[in-house]
C-alpha cells in the first residue's frame, strides 16, 4: 500500500495523533544505521559527536561537467554482508539494498525474533522517490541496444514501493506473515512512517512494528535536477566542510543517501521480553507550509507537542531539520522562536546534517536514532562545520563540540520538497 499523506495536511488543524488516553505506550527497542558517516550505531554516534564527515566526491557515477561533485554515499556497502543470499542485489535499487540492511541491524539490535510475532508484523518505510538507478539503466540498454534489451528488473523494482515490500518478504523468510506500508512524502516520510507505526502499535492493532526511511538518488538525472533546483552543494574543493547548517557560509544542502530503521514495540511488549528500550515516541504533528518554505513547522511542532501533552518548556534539545539551505534554516528558527518564546534561546537545536549531508527520507529516522543515542550516552551531537554566526540565526546550536546533558524531552522537525513538515516529540524511559 502507497499512502501519501501530503495532499491531506492542509486540512490538519489540530492535533491528528497519538493521544495518550487508553492508548498504549510505544518504545523504540531497535536501532538500524546505514548512513555516509557509519553503517551500525556505534560508527554512526562516532562520527555524529566528533563532526567526523561523511560526505566525499561523488564514485557512483562520473560527475565530471556536474556543478555540484560531492554527496553523502555510504561507503564499502555490500548487501551480502547483511542478508540471505537468496536476495539479488543486482536485482534490486541501491535505496533497496540499504533499506533490507538497515532492518536486519535493527532486528539484531532489538534481538527480536520474528517467528515469535503472535501476528502480521507490519512494515512502514518512507521514500521520497523512485529508483532513479534503475530507471536510468533501464534507459541506457533502451538507447545503447533497443527496447528488446530492457530488462524486466527496471518495472518490478523500481516503483516506490518495492523497498517496504522486499523488506517485508525478508520478514517472511524470518517466520513471521507481514504487511507493508509506503509513505512518499518528500524528505518528511521516514518521519511520517514512523508516526503511522506508532499509531498502529497505540491503538493495539500490532504489539511490534518496522518502521523508517530510506533514499538513494545519487544519480546523474536526480543530481542534475537537485542542481537545477539549487538543492545540491557546488562547494566542491572541501566536501568535508560542505554541509553547514544555519552557518553564516552556508551554499545549500549537501544531497546524501541512506537507511535509518527503528523496531517500535508496546511497552508491555517490550518489557515483557525484557527488551532494552532506547526512548518513547509520545508526539507527532504534521503540516503543510502556508508561507515560505518550512513556515508549516510552527504548526507542526505545535501539534506534537501538544499530542505529546507538553508545552515548550518541557523539551530539553531540538533535533532540527537544519538542512543547510539559507532560507530553510533561517524559517527554522524563527519558527522555534515562534513557537518557544525566550525559551527558545535557552533549548540546544543542532542538525546532524553537517556530518551526514541529507539523506531525504531517510533523515527523520536517522534523527530519531540520533536522539536514542543522545538519551543513552547523555550527549547532545554537535551542529558540524559551524563557524560563523548567522545573525538570523540566533539560537543556540550546539557548535562543533558534543555537549554533556542528562536530558529526558526531545523535538524532531522534517521538512519536505513541495512544503510538508512533520514533527516528532520522543522522551527517555525512566
């Protein structure tokens, strides 16, 4: 099922989700990481507090003549290292390939097993796009030799949805019936397809559930359309130094890919298999811009918090969007301030964007499992590549160094090409 969430936001004035009353609570009792920085947490929270880049010149096609040479591509990636070999990788798009990876991290870090889940185990992923890969190899062999010689990989594998199923049918090899769910919201359906899995477990649908983002569109029709747009760094002699959310010498954002996967559970479930619990999503929101770009994330925000039953006083650090984009960035902000008053200048807000350039859908579910790791470790990650202060950009944002914090409240924001913004509120189990 493809469910796209963004033609329906203008209407949300209020909160849509996730209410506390009689509703069961849900947790994040797994983690999967592939991401230019790190594939697996420990290299992805390595890289995020020490401002370790992973952004690099482009090696997966020749970009030669592009304006723009650099990205986030997850490096020394081979899907037989993580799944069955029954699963072609040449058979399916490189967003594929690091979703089925990503989710087989999280199950072992979560150490379920699905043979035990008592039901369909329900599997959401977010993606922002088609297989560009794949599309464009279907292309070639239709020009190079005739359309004879296109092979019948391209149609099978390349619609949106194809991620969320694979994934799925890789459940069903681990013993457990399953179901699958695609959201495609632009750069917020990770975000999104996390609320709807949360939603599912509260309302007792599922006690288990898959759920994140995945993007791969490092190619040269994707790249050429992202430079068009202005959405592509031509900052090419220092890659590393590229992406600089709400910096002064901020270009634009650095396009990246990735996987970020989270095992959400109950918390009866969870406690009962005695699983070890990263955090509590207690809050979403969602909305589409009214104004200028990212202008809908006040709304937004709002809404999770107030489904979260907080109040900005509560939230202790904002996992922002922070893209790098000059008018993004700036929104943000003012958005914040909008919305937190004078406590706007005294709550952290960094962007993990510095080190891991935007990985569209995939961001949100990266951010979630930023903040997991910030609850675990009792560190707010740094806003990499900071350096000079931007005077519409005046909070605090947590330059360059990871700071020391036992802090239990968390704000997530997304935003979308097209104008939709979601908002995740997530809290430590104590």
């Amino acid at each position: 099922m493809e469910i796209g969430l963004q033609s329906h936001r203008s209407s949300y004035k209020k909160s849509i989700a996730l209410p506390h009353v009689n509703k069961h609570r849900v947790v994040v009792t797994g983690l999967g990481v592939v991401a230019p920085n790190g594939i697996g947490i420990d290299e992805f929270w390595g890289s995020l507090i020490t401002g370790k880049s992973g952004i690099g010149p482009i090696t997966l096609f020749n970009a030669a003549g592009f304006r723009s040479q650099i990205a986030g591509e997850v490096k020394n990636f081979h899907l037989s290292k993580y799944v069955d070999g029954e699963f072609k990788s040449k058979r399916m798009a490189r967003h594929t390939q690091l979703a089925l990876a990503a989710t087989q991290l999280a199950l072992s870090d979560s150490q379920y097993n699905c043979s035990e889940c008592r039901g369909p185990l329900p599997v959401y992923l977010g993606i922002s796009s088609s297989a560009f890969d794949l599309i464009e190899k279907g292309m070639r062999q239709l020009q190079e030799k005739g359309p004879q010689f296109v092979t019948h990989h391209v149609v099978r594998s390349s619609p949106p949805q194809t991620a969320t199923c694979m994934v799925s049918e890789m459940i069903k090899t681990q013993g457990a019936d399953s179901q699958a769910f695609t959201f495609s919201t632009s750069c917020a359906a990770g975000l999104d397809a996390i609320a709807a899995a949360t939603e599912s477990i509260r309302s007792g649908k599922t006690d288990v559930a898959i759920a994140g983002g995945v993007d791969s569109e490092i190619t040269p029709t994707a790249f050429a359309t992202f430079i068009a747009a202005g959405l592509a760094c031509t900052q090419n002699q220092y890659p590393e130094r590229a992406s600089r959310p709400f910096d002064l010498g901020r270009e634009t954002g650095v396009i990246s890919e990735g996987a970020g996967v989270v095992i959400l559970e109950s918390l009866d479930h969870a406690r009962a298999r005695n699983a070890k619990i990263y955090l509590e999503v207690t809050g979403y929101g969602t909305f589409v811009d009214s104004e200028e770009p990212g202008s809908g994330l006040f709304e937004s925000m709002q809404q999770a918090l107030s489904n979260a039953g907080k109040n900005p006083q509560h939230i202790r650090y904002v996992c922002a969007h922070g893209a790098g984009h000059p008018v993004l960035d700036r929104t943000e902000t003012m958005m914040i301030k909008k919305l937190f008053g004078l406590h706007a200048y005294k709550v952290p807000v960094s962007s993990i964007k510095g080190v891991i350039g935007n990985p569209l859908a995939a961001a949100g579910p990266l951010q979630v499992i930023t903040c997991a790791l910030a609850f675990k470790h009792n560190l707010i990650p740094p806003t990499a590549n900071y350096e000079k202060p931007d005077p519409t950009c005046d909070l605090d944002y947590v330059p360059n160094n990871a700071r020391m914090s036992h802090f239990s409240s968390a704000l997530i924001n997304a935003h979308g090409i097209g104008g939709g913004n979601s908002s995740l509120v997530v809290e430590k189990v104590v």
